[in-house]
C-alpha cells in the first residue's frame, strides 16, 4: 500500500523544516564557535576560523533554502537537489582528504548530522519531483 499525496507532501514538508532548523542552528555554531566543534572531535584547533565560519555561513544559508522549498518541495526541486549534491559531494571531499591524510577521521562525525542522515530523504523528495516531470513553476490554464 503506497502513501497518499497528503502524506508524502507532508513528510517532505517535514523533513525540509527539519534540515532547515538543523541547517540555521548548526551554521550559527559554527559561525559563533568555530573552535567547538574541533575540540568536540578531538582535533586541534584550527588556524584559520574565517575558512570554517564561512562554510557555517553556507550551511545556514542553506537552511533558508530549504525552509523556503518547505512550502512546495516539488515545485522547488532545485533547492533540494543543489542540497543533495552537496551532501554527497562533502563526503567525497571527506574521503578525498582523510586518504591524504589531511584531515583526521574524527572529522567523519559531522558527516553523520550533515550528510548522511539526509541522503534517503532528499532522494524521497527528488524522486517525486521527477515523478511530477521536474516542475519549474506552477503551470495556469
């Protein structure tokens, strides 16, 4: 038995509000804190917080686009799937960077909140948007 249009939308609508509060409060600590999450993992501090406050400022940016796509998930994919990409692209660059040994693989927990837990998700919400035939706007007769 599959879900009704109501409840899909529903849990869309949920799980974008929810990545957009987690995305907003994660980017203001980050933005207020850069230091925090390092000594949390276990890492040194890092020498350039300018770097790591300006990636908390794009996380909580993205938060807005997901509180804004939140209305109509459908209808603004877009938003979803520049999101998407960037969850599966950030643990590349974290596979990319601990083989090199540029980064510690303590550094993996932030993954988890920012990334993974997103990927099944995202795909739900794209995935009926293509159902839909990838809708830009809202067509009138």
């Amino acid at each position: 038995m599959g879900y009704t249009i109501m409840q899909q939308m529903a849990f869309m609508r949920i799980t974008l509000r929810a990545a957009a509060i987690y995305n907003i409060v994660w980017g203001a600590w980050v933005v207020l804190f850069p230091q925090h999450f390092f000594s949390l993992a276990e890492m040194s501090p890092i020498n350039h917080p300018l770097v790591w406050q300006g990636m908390g400022m794009v996380i909580g940016v993205y938060g807005l686009g997901y509180w804004w796509a939140s209305f109509d998930p459908v209808r603004h994919w877009p938003i979803v799937a520049v999101g998407f990409l960037g969850k599966l692209f950030g643990p590349l660059g974290f596979v990319i960077n601990y083989l090199q040994g540029n980064v510690p693989f303590n550094f993996i927990i932030t993954l988890i909140t920012n990334d993974f837990i997103w990927w099944i998700p995202f795909y739900i919400i794209l995935k009926n948007a293509a159902n839909e035939g990838w809708p830009l706007r809202t067509t009138t007769n």
